[in-house]
C-alpha cells in the first residue's frame, strides 16, 4: 500500500445532492444526477459560502432559473418536499439566499403553509 499523506474529508452538503437523483441517458449510457430540486437548492445554500462574486452570482442565478422552471412544469411541490426535508438552518440559507436575489414569489411558495 501506498501512503499519499492525504486524509478524506466529507465535503458538506454534498449528500444532499446524492441523495435524490435521476438518471439521464447520454447518447449509449446512463448519467446518474442530483434532481434538479435539489441541485438548485443546494446552490442556494453554497452561493452565500463563494468568495469569488461572480461564481455565487452565477449559483445564484442558476438556482433560480431551474427553480423557476420546475415550478413553471408542475413541480413546486418536489421543491417545497425537498425544501422540507433539509434541516432548520438549510432552510434559513435557502430563505437567506432567496431574500437575496429578490425571489419573493418562490420564498412564498416555501413557506406559506
């Protein structure tokens, strides 16, 4: 066995990703993803920790964008069920992060009960 000298570490939020997925085919195989819920959720949550501004103005935008499509598709209920299932201080990012870019009709959606 080779030692490397490096330790894994579990980068944070990234189960989140795995843990609801779909599968694309890609011309002869199969790509696994993270739902398009999730992955925009998540990028809710990691634009707030970027330091570079235009990769968390690009995470931003893009969040929006696949939130807004889903709702537009018939899906605003798989957002508020994913929205749901993350824990309390997700959840205030996720609204953080939605304050932020002035999305009052999707922060609207997942929190008015």
């Amino acid at each position: 066995m080779i030692k490397l000298g490096l330790n894994a570490v579990a980068l944070r939020f990234l189960t989140f990703l795995s843990s609801n997925t779909v599968k694309v085919k890609l011309e002869d195989f199969y790509v696994i993803l993270p739902h398009p819920a999730n992955f925009a959720l998540h990028k809710l949550i990691i634009f707030q920790r970027r330091i570079k501004e235009e990769k968390a103005i690009k995470d931003r935008i893009t969040a929006v964008e696949i939130l807004r499509a889903l709702i537009s598709k018939g899906d605003a209920a798989v957002v508020r069920q994913v929205f749901d299932s993350v824990p309390q201080n997700w959840q205030k990012k996720i609204k953080q992060g939605l304050e932020e870019a002035k999305e009052k009709e999707i922060l609207s959606m997942l929190t008015v009960r």
